[in-house]
C-alpha cells in the first residue's frame, strides 16, 4: 500500500527537512508527501524550503498553505498592516534568507522572491480523503468544512482541538503538540476525538516530526539527534 507521509512547520529549517525527508526514505514514485504549510520564518533557510517545496509539488507532493505564508503574501500584496505582523511572527529571517544585507522589513526587487510569494499564494488550504482532512491550524467544529473562512484553517488553535469530534480525523500543524500537552514533549499527538498534531516546534529547539499514513508510524528529527519510533 502506498505510504502517505505528513510533515508540518519547515520554518526554514531546510538541513533538517533534508534529513527528514532522508530518513523517511521518501520516493515519490510510491509515497504521497503532504506538506501542511509554515515553511517559513525562524530558521535561517526560507527561502532554501521554498525552493525544495517547489521541486517537490512538481513530482507530486501535495503543499498546503501556512499562517507565515499567507503573511509573507499578503505583504507582499501591499495589504494594510501585513507587514507589521509578519515582522512581529519572524518575517526577518526570511527576508534576510534572499538577501543577508536587509536589516529591516523591506521586501526585496528580487525575481525569486517574486516567484515564491506567488507560488505561496496559490497554494491549497485543505486536502481531503475518505478518512482524513489534512489542513494547517485545523477546522470550525460545527460548520460543514467548505464553509469555513480561509483565515480558519491558517489560525485556529484551541476551539478545534479541543471542540472537534468529527468523524474524519483531521492531522494539523500549528499549534505545537507541546503547547498542547502543556508540557515538553515534542512527540505527534494523537488526541482522542480525530485529532493528530504534528507540529514539534522544529524552531523552538524541538523536532521537526513525520505521521506515517495509514499504520500512523511517526518519525522525528533533531538538530542533534535524529531518531524514529512506531506509534
């Protein structure tokens, strides 16, 4: 049976997406890569993700959209305000990833950069299969998914993964599965009513994490240590 393998929150961590994506031996000849966005921010190599996520979506991945992505394009859509918040969630980092000049938030006249935002902002907010909704922050619990409001699926955190008791079991991102458990394990979360976070806060010093799809086997890796275990 094909393997779907689900990875969240890059946050341009490019060297340890690469040694995911190694040690999960990914093929996209015989996996389904779904990817559930925030591929930028915080790490030093956004604009590397970016680049990789491309070639990725070109031979298949699926590539969902992000809150830090939808920042980056809405600022660079001149948007009222965008600006300020994506320099509030990282923004820095990124920009300085095109060009280690900027010192402050100013979009660069940069043809990649141009690409990318463009690429982000086409970017999907959902996939849905028979038994699972993969979607970045999660979904409304009480209305039908296509009547969610896009912000939604981008920012939603507690109301979902607390309220949600759907029949289709949603994995997501975002909100890091510590943050979750209140406590420091990065590990994927497996809730009770249909949930699975993956988020491990790869950024924060935790793991960048994979959910192996359908026998939900997970994997993980550090800066430091890589390792992987069956769930």
């Amino acid at each position: 049976m094909k393997r779907t393998l689900v990875i969240s929150d890059i946050h341009g961590e490019l060297d340890l997406f690469d040694k995911l994506l190694e040690k999960i031996n990914y093929n996209n000849e015989r996996d389904q890569l779904i990817l559930l966005g925030d591929y930028i921010d915080r790490g030093a190599n956004s604009k590397g993700v970016i680049e990789r996520i491309i070639e990725l979506k070109e031979n298949g991945a699926i590539v969902l959209k992000g809150n830090h992505d939808d920042l980056l394009v809405k600022s660079f859509n001149n948007q009222s305000g965008a600006l300020e918040h994506w320099e509030r969630a990282g923004g820095l980092t990124t920009l300085k990833s095109y060009d280690s000049d900027i010192e402050s938030m100013n979009i660069p006249d940069d043809i990649n950069f141009n690409k990318h935002a463009i690429f982000l902002e086409n970017l999907d907010y959902y996939y849905e299969l028979e038994e699972y909704i993969f979607v970045h922050a999660g979904i409304q619990p009480d209305l039908k998914l296509s009547d969610n409001n896009p912000d939604i699926f981008l920012w939603i955190r507690e109301l979902f993964y607390e309220m949600y008791y759907g029949d289709k079991t949603v994995v997501f991102g975002h909100t890091p599965v510590s943050v979750i458990r209140g406590n420091k394990n990065h590990d994927i979360y497996f809730g009770e009513n249909n949930v699975i976070g993956i988020d491990g806060a790869a950024a924060y010093g935790g793991q960048l994490n994979c959910l192996e799809l359908p026998n939900k086997k997970t994997y993980h890796v550090q800066k430091f240590k890589i390792k992987g275990n069956g769930h």
